[in-house]
C-alpha cells in the first residue's frame, strides 16, 4: 500500500539534513508554518496566513494597485538602477496612502500632499514626489484606469529668497586649499572630480577597466551617456599616486582599507576636512563635493566653451543642464560687459556737461 501524497498550493516544503525534519513555507508572504504539515492545526495556519495576505493586496482602482502595475511596467523596468532607487524611496512613502481610491486624487489632493510632505521632509524630496506621482498618473492614463493627471497645475515648492546657492562652484583658493589638505586614498576620487567634472557616485564607483591609455571612457551613471575625456595631468598624476589595495581589481578608488568606497563613506570622510577649513577661513561654508561638477562647467564657460561642449564633458542630455550648471559664469561675464558699459556712459555724460 503506498502512502498518499498531500499538494497544497501556495506552499513550498524542504527537508534540513541539520534538523532531519522537513519546513513548509508560505510562498506569497514567505512565512514559516509552525505546525505540523498536513494535521488539522497545519490547515488552519495556512487559513490564517492567507486571509491576511488576501487583506493586504491591492485592491483594483486605488494608489497601492497603479504602484504595483507601474513596478511591474517596462518603463520602470527599464529605469538606471540608481534612479530606480530613487523612485522606490518615494514609492516606499506613498505606501502608507495606498487604499486610497484613483477617482479620489484630485488635484486638491496632490496639493495637500505637496505641503504636508514639503513639512516633514523638505522642499526637494516633496517637489520629488510630485515628479514619480506625476509619472504614475501618465502610467495610470495610459493603462485607461484614469483621465486626467492631477499634478500638471500644482506648482512645485519654491526655493526660499534667502536660501544659500545649492552646489556652488568652487573658488579657485578653495580647490587649492582641500587639494593639500587631503589624505592620499582621498586625492585620486577627488581629481576626478575636480578636473573631469564626474559625479561624486560615478567617481567613487568607477571601474578600472574605465581608464586606459591616459584616457577616461566611461558612461554617467545617472543618464547612461557616454563621458570620454583624456586625463588631465592632476588625474594622472593623483592616479600614480593612489596607495595600492585589493579593491582596485573592482574600482579605480579605495578607501583606507583598501576596498571600494561608498558615497555616506566618502561624505563621512570629507566632513571633517572641509570643517577643519573652514574653522581655519581656508574656504567658506557651503563647500559641497557636487559644487566640483558646478566648477567644470563654470570653468569651461569662462573659458569661452559653448554650452553643448560642457554637456559632452559632463555626460548631460541636454544643453539645459550645461547652461544651468554654468550660470554662474555667464552671469558674470554678462554684468562686467553691463558695468563696463555703464561707466563708460557716465563718463561720457560727464564729458557733455563739461
């Protein structure tokens, strides 16, 4: 007489060697069932288990289930890991607004989110969220569970009058000061920065394989585009100089352990030197190692570089980017031509009245 088989679906079961036992786990929820398999205890576990996994799906016309299909869409599938990771943080943070029904969200709604999260998060996150909302209703809309987008006629938070300038460029006394300043295993990731204008994430995360021959070839991380430049001197010359560690078989960079950084890591290390700076007046505040980037670009265009040349270097999509991160040094080149002409027309009124 053979024995018979007990299936019950949605569970998986495996046998441990260690324990000699075998462990039956719900595959949806990825519980463990604590009693025994197949006795009348083990049945009404499962039932539990799945009226609370029932309890917590989606239901079809709300926020939860438009977050669901568009994590399961193409154009989030297709998203750079890095921005994904960013679109899920705010995914992550509707969560909690998920029952919500789609017939709902009105643009009073949006607006009303806008101003609570702008007060528990801050102007950049909030004005964040409208952007991966913005993105869920176009998804929404096209997927016909929707009609309009409610965030096209809510404004984005303004940045405040008096904020200081985000990511300024740096001074040429201050580049000179941090260069000195510091510690070997932290001269090659800032070269690059300094004088190839890579993102701090791209520079820290760059593989070796990325340089050869004097030349750096790589792509943005951000935006997939291309970046090739040949290496300036200071690159090459930090590069030679890079202590060396197990890690540069993965990354061009290490930290003092001799493995790859992390981005918290590098801006752990970096605080206190920029800090000791200041507290010397050997650079003002608002030092920021994305500002480099800011720097590039605002070199260039006072070297007279056009805007779609700064892109190229700075693997931006757009000349849009190259010109804002340049603004500064438009700004200027544009108001001393404005006050040079200003007191030359004094001067010849001066000579009129005369």
């Amino acid at each position: 007489m053979t024995g018979t088989v007990v299936r019950v679906k949605g569970i998986k079961r495996y046998f441990e060697p260690k324990t000699g036992k075998w462990y039956a786990y719900h595959r949806k929820s990825g519980k463990r069932l604590k009693a025994e398999f197949g006795s009348p205890e083990f049945f009404a576990e499962l039932e539990a288990i799945n009226a609370e996994a029932k309890s917590q799906e989606a239901k079809p016309g709300t926020l939860a289930a438009l977050i669901e299909s568009y994590r399961r869409s193409a154009g989030f599938q297709s998203l750079k890991t890095r921005t994904k990771s960013d679109y899920q943080k705010v995914l992550e943070y509707l969560k909690p607004l998920g029952p919500s029904p789609l017939s709902e969200l009105s643009q009073g709604w949006v607006a009303r989110l806008r101003d609570k999260t702008f007060e528990k998060k801050k102007r950049k996150f909030a004005n964040y969220v409208l952007t991966v909302l913005s993105i869920l209703f176009e998804h929404a809309i096209e997927q016909e569970t929707m009609t309009v987008n409610p965030v096209s006629k809510v404004k984005r938070v303004r940045k405040a009058t008096d904020a200081p300038e985000a990511n300024r460029p740096w001074m040429d006394f201050e580049r000179e000061a941090v260069a000195v300043a510091l510690p070997a295993h932290m001269r090659l990731p800032i070269a690059l920065m300094m004088y190839c204008g890579l993102d701090p994430q791209d520079a820290l995360t760059l593989p070796r394989t990325a340089v050869s021959k004097g030349r750096l070839d790589t792509r943005r991380g951000k935006t997939g585009v291309p970046v090739w430049v040949p290496l300036p001197s200071p690159v090459v010359e930090a590069l030679e100089e890079e202590p060396k560690h197990p890690a540069t078989t993965l990354t061009l960079c290490a930290n003092s352990y001799g493995k790859p950084w992390t981005v918290s890591g590098f801006r752990a290390s970096w605080r206190p030197i920029r800090q000791k700076l200041e507290e010397e007046s050997k650079i003002q505040p608002g030092l920021t190692l994305k500002g480099l980037r800011h720097t590039v670009a605002t070199i260039l265009r006072e070297m007279g570089k056009d805007h779609a040349t700064i892109a190229e270097m700075l693997g931006q999509k757009t000349e849009a980017m190259a010109k804002h991160y340049s603004r500064r040094a438009d700004m200027s080149k544009k108001m001393a031509e404005t006050v040079s002409e200003f007191e030359a027309e004094v001067n010849r009124r001066k000579t009129k009245n005369v």
